[in-house]
C-alpha cells in the first residue's frame, strides 16, 4: 500500500512522492567482500587529518607582566616568553607602590596558578619573581645579560606554540634550593600536552644551566639531520636573591650568601675609579715637590772637559758685490695682464669706429 500523506487542514489524503532514482541505485546491493576491499581503496587515498588530540588534564595557566618603569629591553623579553609559552596570559602593568601581595588577587581573577612578574627599580636594575599563587613558594632573581628574539645573533627558529624540551644541569640535584627551583622551573616553563593553544610537535629546547652561582637560560633549536642545536633566544641570566615560603612573602627559605646588589657593585666601581683617580692626583703632587725643592749644585770636574774637542772656526767672508734682486712673479704677471687688457680694448675701439 502507497504511504499517504495527510494535510494539516484535514482533507482528502494525497500520496506522498516518491525519490528519484537514480543510475546507481538501480544497482544490486554490493556483496560484504566488495565493500572491504572499496573501503582499504578509499583509505589508502584519504589524506591523513591532523594529530589527534587526548585530553588536556594539565591546567597550569602562567600569568607573565611587569610593573611600571621597565625599558624597551625588558618589554621586548616579556613578549617573547608570552610567545614561546602558549599556556600564559598577560595583564596590565601594575603600579609601583601597590604592594605585592595584590599579584595573588590578580593571578585568582585570571584563573592562574603560576606568576612571573618582572619589577624595575630605578629604570636600570630588573628583578624577576617566580611565584606558584596563591600558597607559594616564590623565588625572587635579579636579571643580568638580557638577550630577546629580535637580534641577528639568533639565527634559529621554531614553530609557535610547540612544545619544548626542559634540559637541567646536573647541579640542580645537589643543593636542596636548586632542587625545589627546578621544581618550580619545570611547572612553569613546560607546556602542558594537549594544550589548545599548543602544537603537537617538539622542535626547541630549553636549558637551565648553573655557573658562577647564577642561572643561565638558554633556547635552541634542534635541527632535525643531525639534531643540532641553533640558538633561538631569548638569553639572560638569573641571579638568585630569596626563596619565600609564600607567594610574594613569608618566610625566608634560603637566601643567597654570594649575592650583591647592585647599589653595592655600582659603588665598589665608583670606590675603584675614585682609588685610581686619587693616586695619579698623588703622583703629580709629588712630581710638583720635586721641582720646587733646590737643585744641588755639584763642584766642576776637572776631568769632564778631557775629551772635548774645540770647533773649528769658520773664517769671515766679505760679500763686495750686490745680490740680485728676487723676481716677483705675481707683479710680473699683473703687468702683462694689464698690459693685455689694454691691447683688447684698443683693438675693440678702432673695430667700434
């Protein structure tokens, strides 16, 4: 029986239409074996889609800004570790004199658990802290040697986004302080996997190496021939000062017996160049006695004149006849010159007449 189809309205019944057919559909249905081996020959030609992806568990979320104050340098860093960190969100510059317990409000309201926050004194001297908000611990550095993306010394390169490589320096497993930085280092620098910002693709490295009692941080890219590595950038170095048990406070963990602030090593170069200064002021105040003391007078050795030689004495020539008189050039040729002109403007006269 022909399916009906009925009018809203009510009505008479009117019959549904029936589909197109079509040339294919007139075919017989395909046997099971013919419908596999079409399927392998359609997999073989479809173009494979993008990696897919599991679950982002991983929720670390980095808040990185500055306060106010901070040079073209400075800023230029902080883009570039937004850059190289798709997992951080950035925020406004904060004012100087509010205190830094505000950064943990901050980090709350944009949902982060991790803070880098660089602070500028006196328009010279940058700190950086590392905070894990809002229960801590927090680390504060100075910052030295600042390298960014944008100089012609780095030559590498990598994709945005990518995920990097975490390379440590063995020291860090010694000291009990390297080891809870390194700890705080690898929740902060590491992408998390199946990040949506990030890419599924591992083509930098960041290393973490210690020299001089100072933190060197270092990106490259590792070439996929011969897995070399090629500097990308940013550099700098990092000075420890404090380790809190806090964020951005509390109490004092270890603190740096080797460190010196800058106010210090600015005035030991003023010392050095003041030291300087005063002993070649010395030298000429004693070179100045010595002129003016009186010069002793020693008695005439008989024997210093034994092998002086007198000269011989030239005889006195008598010039009788006159020099000749030295020929002015310049005169000379004013003469003809006038001379010249005079001939010109007579022949131009009787020519006129």
């Amino acid at each position: 029986m022909a399916a009906t189809k009925r009018k809203r309205r009510g009505g008479l019944a009117v019959r549904a239409k029936k589909p197109k057919r079509d040339a294919r559909d007139g075919k017989l249905p395909a046997e099971p074996n013919d419908v596999s081996e079409e399927a392998a020959e359609a997999e073989k030609d479809r173009i494979p889609g993008p990696v897919c992806k599991g679950k982002w568990k991983n929720k670390e979320r980095i808040l990185i800004f500055s306060s106010r104050g901070i040079n073209f340098r400075t800023r230029h860093l902080m883009q570039d570790l937004r850059m190289l960190m798709p997992h951080s969100k950035a925020d406004t510059k904060m004012d100087r004199k509010d205190k830094l317990f505000v950064i943990n409000e901050v980090c709350e309201m944009k949902n982060c658990n991790k803070c880098i926050y660089f602070e500028a004194k006196k328009k010279q001297d940058l700190y950086m802290w590392l905070s894990n908000s809002p229960h801590g611990p927090s680390a504060k550095f100075l910052v030295q040697n600042i390298h960014t993306l944008a100089e012609l010394k780095m030559t590498g390169n990598c994709l945005k986004g990518s995920r990097p490589l975490l390379s440590f320096d063995p020291a860090f497993d010694e000291l009990p302080h390297y080891a809870l930085l390194k700890e705080l280092l690898i929740q902060i620098f590491s992408t998390p996997r199946y990040h949506p910002k990030s890419q599924p693709f591992v083509d930098h490295v960041f290393t973490f190496t210690i020299l001089d009692n100072r933190i060197w941080f270092r990106n490259f890219q590792i070439i996929e021939e011969d897995a070399a590595l090629v500097e990308i950038g940013p550099r700098f170095v990092l000075n420890l000062i404090k380790i809190f048990q806090g964020s951005f406070g509390g109490p004092t963990l270890y603190e740096n017996p080797h460190y010196q602030s800058p106010n210090m090593h600015r005035r030991v170069i003023r010392s050095i160049t003041a030291a300087k200064y005063r002993e070649k002021q010395q030298v000429k105040d004693v070179q100045k006695l010595r002129r003016k003391e009186p010069k002793t007078i020693l008695p005439h050795d008989p024997t210093a004149d034994v092998f002086v030689t007198p000269a011989e004495e030239k005889p006195v020539e008598i010039q009788w006849v006159k020099p000749e008189p030295k020929v002015d050039l310049k005169a000379r040729k004013k003469r003809i010159y006038k001379r010249q002109r005079k001939m010109k403007q007579k022949m131009s006269s009787g020519n006129a007449k």
